[in-house]
C-alpha cells in the first residue's frame, strides 16, 4: 500500500487556495511549479510545469498550475501568475504569461483553464477589479467598457487575487 502525498504549494499559492476555497473544502489532485521559480521539494507532491508542457527553459509559463477539486465537485484546473516572478512587472505582463500556459496546457494536455489567476499584480489605470458572485477571485474589468477582460484569443475571464 502507497502513501498519499499531500501536496504542498509554494506558499502564495498555498495562501490563495485556502483562502479561497476552505469554506467549501478543497484538496488538490496535481499540482506543477515553474522550477525556475520555485524549488521543488521531492516531498511537497509538486511536479516541473516546464518538464509538464514540454517546453525549452526559454519559453514563457505561468508560476503554477493546479488541479483541485473543490467541495467534491468536479476539478477545476488553475493557473497564477505572481508578482514575486522576476519577469513580472504589470497585469498585461501577467496575461501574456497566464495565456501562453492556457495555451499550452490546451495543445499538449487538452486541458480548459477555470481560473488564470494574476496575484499581487500592479492594476492598470483602465482596468478595476469586481467580485461576482460564484467566483472565488475577483474578475479584471475595463472601466471604459465595463466588460471583463478575457484572456488574449478566449473567452476565459482574467482573474486577480
């Protein structure tokens, strides 16, 4: 009989979910790190993103995806890009990374993102943010359209935290 691995975030991420999440109740079923970013500890359960997507160490990927199962519902699959990546220094920053691993994870794995989260991100003056309800994170809005802001090519709302 096999042990199960807990899987262990990195410690925004980790932050993130739970406050998301710990009302409804969570566990995470996989879980892949930009190992340019983060160590991964052989014990934390985390996997390589790059090694994941089957990428060279000069193509862009988000800082993390997950799959988590959230209240025994069905996984939704999330994607973050965080502040503290040494690339990242605004929202549009942050899309192009969270799109180019949508876009990935679609072609190599045939997964659909639920939610690309951008964390901590410096906001553009055109844009807000808006809680819906349903909806762990607050959607990114344009404040001359009032409509949310998609990832580039999908109708995938951007999300921040």
């Amino acid at each position: 009989m096999t042990k199960e691995i807990r899987i262990k975030l990195p410690k925004p991420f980790r932050r993130i979910i739970d406050n998301a999440f710990r009302f409804k109740g969570f566990k995470i079923i996989e879980a892949y790190v930009d190992e340019r970013e983060y160590p991964i500890n052989t014990n934390s359960g985390l996997k390589k993103l790059r090694i994941f997507l089957k990428i060279q160490d000069d193509e862009s990927v988000c800082d993390c995806y997950c799959k988590v199962v959230i209240g025994g519902g069905q996984p939704k699959h999330i994607i973050f890009e965080h502040t503290s990546s040494k690339h990242n220094k605004s929202i549009s920053d942050a899309e192009k990374q969270l799109r180019c691993t949508a876009k990935l994870l679609k072609d190599v794995h045939d997964i659909n993102i639920n939610y690309p989260v951008a964390c901590r991100v410096p906001m553009d003056a055109l844009l807000r943010t808006k809680r819906i309800p349903d909806c762990p994170f607050e959607v990114v809005y344009s404040t001359w359209s009032q409509k949310p802001i998609n990832l580039e090519g999908t109708n995938i709302p951007l999300m921040w935290v």
